[in-house]
C-alpha cells in the first residue's frame, strides 16, 4: 500500500534517500570516468552498472542490444516509467587535469588505438541512473507501478537505441507508458532546463565514394579526375540549403571529410567525403538527402566518371520531439522540488540523440502508437565559474564554457550529480506517486 506525502515531506525523503547512497554513488562515477569504453565495447562499464542495480533488488538483464542493460523494479499496480542513461565514450584524450581522469586507450574497429575520455558526460548519466534506483528502491512504500532503468550503448554512433529495440526492448520487457532522459549542458549546477516540442536535431553522416580513372598528373585528358568532381560537390552542396529550404527552417549540410590522392603528381582513382545532415523537421530532412545524393550523381555524370557513385549511410537519428504535454507535467514535478528560480528555459539544440528512437514507433521499429517522452538538460557549470562568466542568460553563457566532446570538459560535480539523481527522481514520481 503507497501512502502519500505533501511536497515538503516527498522532497526531505527524497533527500534522506540521496544522503544514505550519493557517496558509493560518487565512487562508482568516478570509477567509470576513469575507464571509459568506446560504443558497443562497454563491457566492463555495463558489468559494473548491472551489479549495482542488482544489489539494489532490481531484476536486471544484462546484454540487451549487445551491451545494454534493462533493470525493473515492479511495485504493484501503476504505470511503466522508463528512465535511460547512455554508458560510450569518444575517442579523444583527456585534459582536464582531475585526479581522477582517464589514460585508457582502445582499439577501434578500423585497428587503430585512440586515447578514450567520457567527454560528453555519459558516466554522469550512467550513474544518476544508479543513484535514482537506490533513491526509489528507498521510497517504494510511497509510489506503485513499474520503474524500468535503461543503461544505453554507443549512443555517440547513434547505433544503442535501435540495437536495443531490435533485440526486443518492448517485447522481452514491459512497454513503457512514458519515456524520460536527461543530458548534462554547460548551464548552472543545479538548475534544470526544459524545452517543449522540437528540441534536437536529426542526424545522418553520409559517406560518398566518387569513382574516377586515376592516371599520371601531367596527363589529365587520359584520365577522370574525381577531385575536380569532388570539389563541384562540395561547392554545389552548399547551394541546398539556399535555394531548396524555405528560409524559416534550420538545415546544416557540412563537409567534414574530403580525402582522395597519396601525392601531387598522381591523379587519383577515387575521392571519399563524409557529409554530416542536420535539421529539426525528419520530411525535411529525407528531402535534403535526397537532394545531396541527386546532386552527386549529376556531377558524376557531367564529370565522367566510368561508374555510379556509392552512397553509405554510416549513422543517423530522427529529430527528438518532447510531448508538449509530458513536458509540463515533468516541468512542474521539477519546480517543486528544485523552486521555479533554479529552472531555464533550454534553447533549441542542433546536436543530435537516438533517444528519441525509443518513443518513435516507425523510426525504432517497434509496433503500435509512439511512446511520449520528455528529455530535460542539466547544468553542470560550478556556481563560481557561472557567475565569472560573461552573458546575461544561459544561451549567452554557453557560448563561453567548454562544450560536450571539448577535451576539458567535465560535467561530473558533486552538485550536478546530485540534481541529476533528483531530477531523474523526482520526474518519475510525478508519473507513479
């Protein structure tokens, strides 16, 4: 039997709860900070996560799209709550001097070691995962339904979501009647940050292959030279958002990789780019791919080429859309708890998650209506390095701080670990208190 609680006496329990885990919770952050692992390679980080669900009464699946964990504590009747947290992380080496930070080095799939480093916060996430499942294994007697804990892999390669899915999140599991994650920003400690509808971008990273017919550089007529092709391409791409998007909508297409010869004097067979697509409407965004890949295949038919060019689509995401509505509903749970005063409103972000695959039921594959889902930011940025900072709103701030995938970015203070746990907490109660 659940008894209820006045707001005052939720939010002290709420902290009881926090005091008695927040340090093995500190040390297990600081564990997974210190031993990052590259996408779906998270075996260890994914061990230790499942072994402190477990030891909290969860019952834990391990291996679930790979390297993911599903953890379930039921409690009676009531609704599905589905709380995710992301465990990969990047590839790059770590300078942010703490005691604790990361020298481990991995090999990636293509055989070449690179330095690894949690810049993107994801061990933070990964462990306010850990610290709301003690704080809610703690408060059973005051909420009933079923709290289901997501560990996500390599959501930097927006593969975790769907290979999750696919190996039967919502079959294997019980399906989730609201959707809730939480992703750390460059805002204040402490405070929380919502966003309604359109709050992240779609994404796909497309790689070209043009083909040409390679040759001695003093003989360019006996030869197609797939760089001057690639470079019409380049030029011509950016004519796409100019003249083919209506102004009011927001798309990026960026060149990030262009690659073709070995030296001056020899005209290449082929010349690889790697194109990376964003925008916030997912119609749009099939129309601007589409649009990149006409565009190349004209260019090869003006340039020559002696085949077709080959597209790759290496990863790509929909756009994430919070429900209107859940939003709210969070948002008013979260000013409870935290005061109005330590909440902002979170601007419209062009980064990317495949968080939202797991509400989309067309996108991820899955049967029946889509899921809501409500994703909400934290701030990570300490209260003296917040008020140092030049800008009179957090938009104007960040544009100063150390952003995610930054080498000395490090999201992972007392304070905003805490809120984290709090924040994650707080807004699964307002669906099953």
């Amino acid at each position: 039997m659940t008894t209820q609680l006045d707001c005052f006496t939720f939010k002290s329990a709420i902290h009881t709860q926090l005091a008695a885990t927040i340090e093995d919770v500190k040390a297990l952050y600081r564990q997974l900070h210190q031993h990052p692992e590259l996408p779906f390679q998270e075996h260890n980080t994914s061990a230790q996560l499942a072994k402190a669900l477990e030891s909290l009464g969860y019952h834990v699946t391990r291996n679930v799209g790979g390297t993911g964990v599903v953890a379930l504590l039921k409690n009676g009747e009531g609704p599905t709550v589905m709380l995710r947290g992301d465990m990969d992380a990047l590839p790059i080496k770590e300078e942010t001097g703490l005691a604790f930070a990361s020298q481990v080095t991995a090999v990636t799939e293509n055989g070449a070691e690179v330095p690894l480093m949690h810049a993107c916060g994801h061990d933070l996430h990964s462990s306010c995962i850990v610290g709301t499942a003690a704080v809610m294994a703690g408060l059973k007697e005051h909420w009933s339904g079923t709290l289901m804990l997501i560990c996500q892999p390599a959501e930097e390669i927006f593969g975790g979501a769907k290979a999750m899915l696919e190996d039967g999140l919502y079959t294997r599991f019980p399906r989730p009647d609201i959707i809730l994650g939480q992703h750390n920003m460059p805002a204040l400690a402490g405070t929380v940050g919502h966003i309604s509808g359109s709050a992240m971008a779609a994404c796909t990273n497309l790689a070209v292959t043009i083909h040409g017919a390679g040759g001695h550089g003093s003989m360019p007529a006996q030869t197609v030279d797939p760089v001057v092709i690639a470079a019409h391409v380049v030029t011509r791409l950016q004519s796409i958002v100019s003249r083919e998007v209506p102004p009011e909508e927001t798309v990026v297409v960026t060149v990030g990789k262009l690659h073709a010869g070995t030296q001056a004097n020899i005209i290449p067979h082929i010349a690889e780019l790697e194109i990376n697509i964003r925008s916030f409407d997912n119609a749009l965004h099939r129309q601007v791919v589409a649009s990149i890949e006409r565009i190349i295949r004209a260019e090869c038919e003006a340039g020559r080429t002696p085949k077709p060019p080959t597209f790759q689509v290496l990863n790509e995401t929909i756009a994430l859309h919070n429900d209107p509505m859940a939003v709210e509903h969070v948002r008013h749970a979260h000013a409870e708890h935290f005061g109005v005063a330590n909440l902002y409103a979170m601007p419209r972000l062009n980064g990317s998650e495949d968080f939202p695959l797991f509400g989309n039921a067309q996108a991820g594959g899955f049967s029946g209506d889509d899921i809501p889902y409500v994703y909400w930011f934290i701030g990570a940025t300490p209260a003296e390095r917040w008020a140092n900072t030049p800008g009179e709103n957090v938009s104007q701030k960040m544009r100063h701080l150390e952003m995610p995938h930054s080498p000395y970015y490090f999201p992972g203070n007392d304070v905003t670990l805490r809120s984290g746990i709090e924040a994650m907490t707080t807004g699964a109660l307002a669906y099953l208190s």
